[in-house]
C-alpha cells in the first residue's frame, strides 16, 4: 500500500473506532499479524511494551478502551513516507478509574502492509500517564 490518502483513511478510522471505543473497528484496522508498541520502560508503567496479533490486540485494547477515554483528539502533523506514516497528536484523555483529564500529545508511527496497520509504534508520555494512574 503506498497511497497517501488510504493510509490517512485508514488511520483515522482506527481513530474514530478508538475514540468511539469501538474495539473490534479499532483491530479490524490491523493486520492479522500487526503489532503495537507503547514505548517506555515496563518497570515504571505496566502499559508499555509490545503485543502482536489480532487476539492479543484485542485484548490490549480493550484494558485501554476500558480505562482511558479518548475524548479529543486533534491532529497536528501527518507525514507519509512509501507504506509509513507518521502522525502527531494533541489529546485530551479521561482515566476512568479515577475520573481525572489531562492532555498530552502522543506520536504514532504507523507501517502499512496489504492496507492494514502492520506496526504501529507509540510515543507518549508515560510519565504522565504514571502519574495519572497511580
């Protein structure tokens, strides 16, 4: 896949299904072999690290659908580059369990393969996230 506006399409379904927490639209943009990757260090946020495959997608994504509520989300910067694509974000996120909103801006690199999500790796502040957790 190397058309710019499919990815972007393709990407911002998997956005609106996760913003929507409509998990199964959110794998459904994956490959059946696609990974994702928060990165961070996993001894200080048990969220980091990365999971691949529809089955464990799913169950990832459904523990963030189910505490962290996307509640905007506006997209700063999008770059294609052959079947990757990087995106930057501005996000205003809800941790359910605590009822608490913050902001942050997350950085998403996407690698397309047969016109799904392959890997998406994301940058976020995990810190932040710690904090808000804990």
């Amino acid at each position: 896949m190397g058309n710019r506006e499919e990815m972007l399409d393709v990407i911002k379904r998997a956005y609106a299904a996760r913003g929507d927490g409509d998990l199964e639209g959110l794998v459904a943009a994956f490959h059946p072999q696609g990974s994702f990757n928060l990165v961070g260090d996993r001894s200080a946020l048990h969220l980091t690290g990365s999971v691949e495959g529809h089955p464990t997608l799913r169950e990832a994504f459904g523990q963030f659908i189910a505490h962290f509520d996307f509640q905007k989300r506006e997209i700063l910067t999008e770059l294609v580059d052959g079947n990757r694509v990087a995106v930057q974000s501005r996000m205003v996120i809800r941790h359910n369990p605590s009822g608490k909103v913050f902001s942050t801006e997350i950085l998403d690199l996407f690698k397309f393969q047969d016109g799904k999500i392959v890997e998406l790796v994301e940058f976020a502040d995990t810190a932040l996230v710690k904090a808000i957790i804990s």
